[in-house]
C-alpha cells in the first residue's frame, strides 16, 4: 500500500461518541507522512479537546470562522483549496444531513462546500438512525454527488445494541484514504483532451443549428481525470458549466469546425482523447451576414457534412494513445454502437440511449454501457454523470497504464 508523504488531508471531526477516534486516526495519518489540518465542530469539542488534535497534527485547529483572540479569518476557501482529500471521521447524521442540503452553519460545512478535492465521510451513529430512511437517501445523494463514504461496519455501539453505524476503525479508514489518494494519482503525468457541449452551427449573426447538450458529461469526465492527476485541455462548445478543478485548461469553441481544429491541435501531444461533445453533424452551406428577415414564403436552408472528429482522430491515433467515443442512439443501439467503434478506430466507445428514462441530455444522470475494441463490455444502472465519468475513467485507466 502506497504511503502518504506529503499528502495534505483536512479532517473534519463531528460531535459523536466515536470522536475519540479521531486522535488515532491523526497520528495514523501522520505517521504515513501525511500533512492533517484538522476542523472541528463545536459538539465535537464535548467529545475531544481541541488541544488533543492540534498536539498530534501539528497544527492549530479551527473551530470557529474567526480567531476570537484577534479576529483572524479562517478561510475555508483556502483549506478547500489547500487539500488533496477532506475526510470527516466521525462524521455524524447531522453533519451528513446538513452536508445533503447544502447547509453552512460551521466551518466544517463550509469547508466542505468548496473543497475542490475528493471528499470521504465515515458516518458513525446509533443502528436505528443509521438504518433510517433519511438517513439512508442523504448517503445515496452525497454518494451520488461523488462523496466517498467509509461503510460503517457491524458491531456493538455505544448503545449496547448490535447493528451497524459504529464507525470504522481508524486503521481501516487509513487503509480506504491509501486507496483512494492512490487511485486519484494513477494517471499523474498523463494528458488527455476532452470534448464536451454542443456545438452552435450559425444560420446567420443571431440564429444557429443547435442541440440541448449541457456539457455535464464532458466536465464531469475531465474533473474526474484531474482528480486521478491527468493533465486536461477541455474542450468545450457553448454551456453554462465552469471549471473548477486545477490541472484542467479550458479552450472554448462554438462550431464544430473550431472544435475539430483544436481537437486536431492538442490531440497529437495527448495520451488520448474522450469525445464526449454532441457535435453537430451538418452547419448551414452559408452564413447569412445581419439577420434575415420574415418573409411570406419558406424558407431552405441547404446543410453540408461536418468533419467527423473521432474519425479524424482514429485515423492518426499512434499506439500509444487511446480514444474513447460516444454513441448516443435511438434503434439498434449495440450494433449502431459496436459499428462506430469499429470504423472510427476507436478504443472504447460509450453507448446511450434516447430510450432511457432520465438519460442523456441535460440531466444530471447516466445510464451507459462501456464497449472496447476486445469485445469487453459493461453495462451500468442509471447513476449521477460524477459516477458515471469514474466508470469511464476507470476503464480508460486500464488501457492508459
């Protein structure tokens, strides 16, 4: 197992029993090199003293948003920044309640609400407000939302009751945080480009062809690529989405002529590619300049072909790159799918359908089966886009070591 030298983690300790834990778990995580800042809740200082934790981490704790001494600000901006993961064990069903609703009551929350890195929890609490179902639904939408969550396992509690929701021993989270900062580096040093959005095909100044593409997908994709170390140039057609992970290099495009020129630009210098855009297919013969105005008889509009960007791309794929396409159907899926990834070259082609409730464009969920050229496939529930783009980073990981 990978250590932890000069990894930066903030712990988050919540007012529960188990908050006498934490004190192991700082000096586990310190002596596997680890750099803890550590912030608390103020039910949690009713558990363990803020002079405990800062002894072990080396560092002051923050409790509160100023230093009432001298008014200092602690900013959670910069913790958020600061981290390669937060991790908040004991993390209690008012804290994951709160974490589910946005809430920003403490520090902790706040922490948590701009932390740019991986987030895990480790919940700890009674069987019976474990098993609740509240309970239950906040864990499914912060798992949803990316959140990594340390199962508690079965055992007595503090209750004298046998159940689970005591949470997990200190050196089995250390063991889960080696594991997942671990896997977030298992692409350091690579560079991927990304497509993601629509494309705008201009009609004339004021009118384009276009489609409904948010860009979810494609930002999802490339947040989860910088999260494993990746070098990312996210290319990106009209959306309302940012970007908010470091090591991603946003390049903004509107046609599908703009994006097929960068993708052929930043594609040879690339470990690989993920074209997850909806480009458009066709763009009008010509763009009419001013506006055109209504006229009593119809309107045509003659369209030609755009250039196939994955295509292109196949076409000069060295060995050592790999390409991941998207299929978005409505009939004959698999074989429409298993066509394309055949006749553009592809490495491994991600399939949709239009016929899945909750899929494809605009929402927040996916529903996706993963196919390489091998003739290995897999096939998904519907799951959030963030869960999805860690299934298609997975698979890309295996063909990208």
């Amino acid at each position: 197992m990978t250590t932890l030298n000069n990894k930066k983690i903030i712990l988050g300790v919540t007012g529960s029993i188990a908050a006498y834990k934490a004190a192991t778990l700082v000096r586990l995580l310190v002596k596997e090199g680890a750099d803890v800042k550590v912030v608390m809740t103020n039910a949690a200082k009713q558990f363990i003293t803020p002079l405990t934790m800062a002894t072990l981490s080396k560092h002051p704790v923050q409790v509160e948003f100023f230093n009432p001494e001298n008014g200092d600000w602690n900013s959670h901006v910069k913790l958020g920044l600061w981290a390669d993961l937060m991790l908040i064990a004991p993390a209690s069903a008012n804290t994951i309640g709160k974490m589910a609703c946005g809430i920003a009551d403490n520090l902790l929350l706040t922490t948590y609400l701009s932390a740019r890195c991986p987030v895990a929890l480790a919940p700890a609490m009674d069987l019976d407000m474990y098993a609740h179902v509240a309970q239950q639904q906040n864990l499914a939408l912060l798992r949803l939302r990316g959140v990594h969550v340390v199962e508690p396992p079965f055992g007595e509690l503090a209750s004298g009751l046998q159940g689970q929701g005591r949470m997990e021993e200190p050196e089995e989270i250390v063991r889960f945080v080696q594991m997942l900062l671990e896997k977030k580096a298992c692409l350091s040093g690579k560079h991927f480009v990304v497509t993601a959005g629509p494309t705008y095909e201009n009609i004339d100044a004021v009118r384009f062809i276009g489609n409904s593409s948010s860009g979810k997908m494609g930002y999802a994709i490339a947040e989860e690529l910088a999260c494993r170390g990746a070098r990312v140039t996210l290319i990106s057609g009209p959306v309302h989405m940012a970007v908010r992970r470091p090591g991603i290099t946003l390049c903004k495009v509107a046609s599908a002529k703009e994006m097929y020129e960068a993708a052929v630009r930043f594609f040879p210098d690339s470990d690989g590619a993920i074209m997850a855009a909806a480009v458009a297919d066709f763009t009008p013969e010509s763009c009419v300049e001013g506006k055109l105005k209504r006229g009593k008889d119809a309107l045509s509009i003659t369209l030609t072909p755009t250039k196939d960007i994955a295509a292109h791309l196949g076409s000069i794929k060295k060995e050592n790159q790999t390409l991941v396409g998207f299929a978005l159907e409505v009939a004959n899926e698999h074989a429409n799918a298993l066509k394309k990834l055949r006749e553009k070259n592809l490495d491994i082609i991600v399939l949709n359908s239009l016929n899945d409730p909750n899929a494809g464009f605009n929402f927040d969920t996916n529903k996706v089966c993963i196919i390489d050229k091998t003739g290995k496939e897999a096939s998904y529930a519907l799951k959030s886009k963030v869960e999805v783009a860690k299934d298609i980073v997975d698979t890309l990981s295996e063909w990208a070591a």
